[in-house]
C-alpha cells in the first residue's frame, strides 16, 4: 500500500526523496523538519539518520540531488559539486573491498558490512543510477506535475511518474483538444 503522505513513484531511492518537494498542482515540502525526514526513511525502509544529521545538511544535500536530476533530465553532465558530495557521502558507507568472481573473472568490489542510513543510503542510489548507462532520469510529462523518475534508456512508453492520475489525465486532455 502506498504512503499516502510521501509520493514514492522515482523508481529510485534518490529521485524519491527528490520527489518530496516536488508533486502535482500546488508542491509542499513534504520533508518541512526533521521529524518528516524520519518518518520519509521509514517509509522507504533505509535506516534513518535524522537524529545524527543536522536537518540542513538534508536540504542542502536534497537541493543538489534536484541540481543534479534536471541536469540528466536535460541530457547534461552531473554538476561537480554533486559528485563531490556524493563521494564525501559514500566515504562514510560501512564496509570493505571484496574479492568476487563474476562471469568466470575476479573483480574487486565494495561490500557493505551494513545496511547503510539516510544520506548514504541516497548516495548509494545516485551512484547506482549514475554509473548505470542503461537508465535515464525524466520528468513527468503532465501539465500539473514536476515529479522526476528512473527509466530504461530508450522506453519511449513511459512519459509520466504514473498511468494515474498523470497518464489518464493528459491523454484525455489530448482527446478534448482533438474533438474541439
């Protein structure tokens, strides 16, 4: 069942809370405090870290995501004050190098050794969209609605965070305009 105070339609951790300032018709921060934020990771199952992270380090670090999401929206390179944020975050994700064989080859991977909290566990979902060429980050195509979310490169078919309300209502529109 869906959260009905938090909006989870980014197909991506990070554009979710993205997603909490952004919305259909008239946007509210859904994250106004830190009791918000809480209640937002426990939403999305991560671990929260809203009693050790001052809430202003969530707004800026949420102010840059949205830099970051209009900028692969648009077809641009992610800002470089992102991915220096994004680095300083993953620095603090518990863990180590792990030697795995994948495809019959050794690779040297990250392994956590623990569910990683708040911020980092965005961090992580940022860099998994960034480092994946397959996925691109859109914005809802409805009038109303500024909601960003991940997609397969190339699935021309998805143009709205959601069939509903978005999807129905701007095909209808579309219809109108048609018959007048």
């Amino acid at each position: 069942m869906a959260d009905p105070e938090f909006i989870l339609l980014g197909d991506a951790l990070w554009l979710d809370f993205v997603n909490t300032v952004r919305g259909r018709g008239k946007v509210v921060d859904r994250l106004p405090d830190a009791a918000a934020y809480h209640r937002w990771a426990k939403a999305t199952r991560i671990g929260s870290d809203a009693d050790a992270t001052p809430f202003q380090h969530v707004r800026r670090f949420r102010a840059r995501l949205i830099e970051l999401a209009e900028a692969l929206h648009g077809g641009k390179a992610a800002p470089s004050t992102v991915v220096t944020s994004l680095n300083t975050l993953l620095d603090r994700a518990p863990g180590r190098e792990q030697l795995t064989r994948e495809g019959g080859a050794w690779r040297l991977r990250f392994g956590a050794s623990a569910v990683p909290e708040g911020l980092v566990a965005i961090a992580h979902s940022v860099a998994t969209t960034l480092s994946d060429a397959a996925v691109e980050v859109h914005e809802c195509a409805a009038d109303e609605c500024t909601l960003f979310f991940a997609v397969p490169k190339g699935a021309l078919d998805r143009r709205w965070c959601n069939l509903e309300p978005c999807g129905r209502e701007t095909r209808v529109e579309r219809r109108r305009g048609a018959l007048r």
